[in-house]
C-alpha cells in the first residue's frame, strides 16, 4: 500500500511540494477567479497524483494518467476562455506531462528514473508558468490599487 510518508521521503518530491502549496496559497491570496480556481485545482490534482500512485515504480501509473488526463483537459478548458499566456504554456507543459506517460506506455524499456525525471521537469516548468500567472495577477492588483 501507498503511504505519503514514503512519497515526502525524497527530497526533489518535498521541494516541489512546498513550492506547489507556495504558489497556490499566493494564488489563492492575490490572484485574480482564474488563478484562485486553478490553485485549488492543482493542489487536488497534486494530492490525487501521490494517493493514486502505484507502488511498483516499474509498472504504469494508469491512476496518475487519469488524473494529468483530466487536469490536462481542465487547462484546455481554461484556455478556451482565458487568453492569458501563461496559461497557454502551463497547459502545454501538461500535454508533456501526458506524453511523457504515452511513451512509457509505448516503450516500457525506457529506464522508470528517466521517465520520472522528464514527469518533474515538466511539471516544474508548468509550476513556473503558473507562478508567472500569480505574479502578473498579483501585479495587476497592486497597480490598479495604486492608480
């Protein structure tokens, strides 16, 4: 059985955590409906992505492609109405997110430490889009207090 204990234990997975609730709880205080929505729903995705995680680091993560699938069709939602930039790159680095299982599912020789090292980093790009997001938000409110 899973635990997230086991899953805090590795130190890039405690970082990317703590920067994940960082820009979320910024989001959720100086970010505008789009970004206080796409908080909460990244933080579940998040928590959905550790507790659906198989244990057996071999084998597909069918429960973490389902939920990357679903908040992959979420940003393609967003951007759908919202004509933000940033968004647009967030939800690109989220299809890399998706292909990125599509190709272990592919070719299940590729090395489970490589595929998870191209899921972080794409997920860290996408986080750091999402940050641009908050700080153009967070921004915009400071200067039209200011005006």
């Amino acid at each position: 059985m899973f635990s997230f204990s086991n899953f805090f234990s590795i130190l890039p997975t405690q970082i990317a955590a703590m920067v994940m609730l960082a820009v979320c709880a910024l989001a959720l205080l100086v970010g505008r409906r789009l970004e206080r929505g796409l908080a909460v729903v990244t933080v579940v995705a998040w928590f959905l992505s550790a507790a659906v995680q198989s244990p057996d680091r071999a084998a597909v993560q069918w429960g973490i492609f389902t939920v990357d699938i679903v908040y992959l069709l979420v940003l393609i939602a967003l951007c759908s109405f919202e004509r933000r930039v940033w968004i647009l790159f967030m939800t690109a680095f989220q299809l890399l997110v998706v292909l990125t299982h599509v190709a272990f599912l592919i070719d299940h020789t590729l090395m489970q430490w490589g595929f998870f090292s191209a899921y972080y980093l794409w997920s860290d790009a996408q986080l750091a889009a999402f940050a641009v997001g908050v700080v153009q938000a967070g921004w915009g409110r400071w200067k039209a207090r200011k005006a």
